[in-house]
C-alpha cells in the first residue's frame, strides 16, 4: 500500500474499528475460557465487563488479569496487520479501550475498583507500545527486489556497450 496520499475513508477507519473490537473480545474469551474457564463452574459476560471480576485477592481475579494482559500482546499484533501505521496505532488502541470501559459502565456501573484501572491502562500501554514497535519494523523492512536484477554484474553491461 502507498501511504503518500493521505485518504480519508470512514467507513474503511470503522471497519477495522469494529474487526479490532471483535478480534479483542475473542481473544480475550479464548484466555478467559482457559485461564478462568478451568476455575469456575460457569462463564458469564461478568468476567468480561464487570469490575469486580479483576481483584488481585484472588486466583480467578488473577487468571481474569492475566486474560486481559494477553489480550492486549496480541491485540498489538492484530493491530500491526490491521492498520499498518505505526502513528495510527495509538489512536486505535485508545478507541479500542474507551469502548471497552462505556461496554463496561453499561454492564456494570462505573469501575470503581483501582485494580480495574490499573489493568486497563496497563493493557493499554502494552497494547501501544508493542504495536508501535512492531510497526516501526514493518516499515522499515527493506523492500525486495530482486526480481528486477539481472543474473549478470553490472560492470558487463558497461563492457557490452563498448564493445
């Protein structure tokens, strides 16, 4: 992709919106089903949307935790192959936890435990900070071409001119 025209598309900046939101929310389930799954007797959306869930007094508030950091080291790696853009990956990674806490006002009420916050802004930073990187060695991997080189040096096509 050419990124020297800068294109505005809202619908193309939603679609991967909306793909990162869902990408992260399965992913999350798939640790919450191993990492907490194995510990309760039933899953719910409690474990996603709620506040209470992330305590650090227990084993599951530490399994619902660990589900959370994990989602967001391979958040970032959705993030490299969704957007591309190592200046985007901020912008996406914030939206992306800004809905995450309105789903979670609406589910539960407002967090009012630190732990939440700290785990959440924590999931975000990890999230930003290794997607940028891995963006910024995307971009700067050098372009192959060697497809356009002849088999041939260089130096005989100078000989092949004078001759």
């Amino acid at each position: 992709m050419f990124y020297g025209a800068v294109v505005w598309d809202p619908w193309l900046i939603v679609a991967q919106i909306v793909c990162l939101q869902c990408l992260y929310y399965l992913n999350l389930g798939v640790f919450l089903a191993i990492l907490v799954g194995t510990r309760v007797s039933r899953m719910s959306l409690f474990y996603f949307f709620d506040f209470a869930a992330v305590a650090a007094s227990t084993v599951t508030g530490w399994s619902v935790i660990a589900s959370f950091i994990l989602s967001s080291l391979v958040g970032a790696a959705f993030l490299v192959y969704l957007v591309e853009r190592a200046k985007k990956c901020l912008d996406f990674s914030a939206t992306l936890y800004i809905t995450h806490i309105f789903i979670c006002i609406i589910y539960g009420g407002w967090p009012s435990s630190i732990t939440w916050w700290v785990v959440n802004v924590t999931g975000l930073a990890v999230m930003v900070l290794l997607s940028k990187r891995l963006c910024i060695r995307r971009e700067l991997r050098e372009i192959p071409i060697t497809r356009y080189r002849s088999s041939k040096p260089s130096c005989s096509l100078l000989g092949n001119f004078f001759k």
